[in-house]
C-alpha cells in the first residue's frame, strides 16, 4: 500500500470503555479513496462492550489494544 492510502489515518487515542471502565488506545486506518463511506464498531478489548462507531471510506479498520 502506498503513503497515499494512509493520508485519512487518525492518530491513536486513548478511550475509555463505557461498560468496564477500563482503558484502551484505538487506531483508525482509513485508506481507501474518497467516495465510498463505510463504519466499523469499536469494541473494548477487555470486555467487548461496544464503544460506538467510527465513520470513514469504504475500507475503514478499527484495531484496540488494552492499556495497562
């Protein structure tokens, strides 16, 4: 994949789950053209209580890692 198809990426972040409390740091891909629109659940990787949605192109991925 090119440098270009990460243009949309959004930096990592760190939420909070809305179920266990417990923290978690969330990565955003988004390298697909402009166009399409998609959205992929957010999931506590502790729990698996969903945590919302993240919008973006046609080939969005959401990836949690726990925090300690």
């Amino acid at each position: 994949m090119s440098q270009f198809n990460h243009l949309n990426d959004i930096p990592d972040k760190i939420m909070e789950c809305s179920k266990c409390g417990k923290k978690f740091s969330i990565s955003i891909s988004d390298g697909s053209m402009w166009g399409g629109h998609d959205s992929e659940a957010i999931q506590c990787p502790w729990c698996g209580a969903n945590n919302g949605k993240e919008y973006g192109g046609d080939m969005i991925m959401v990836f949690t890692s726990r925090l300690k």
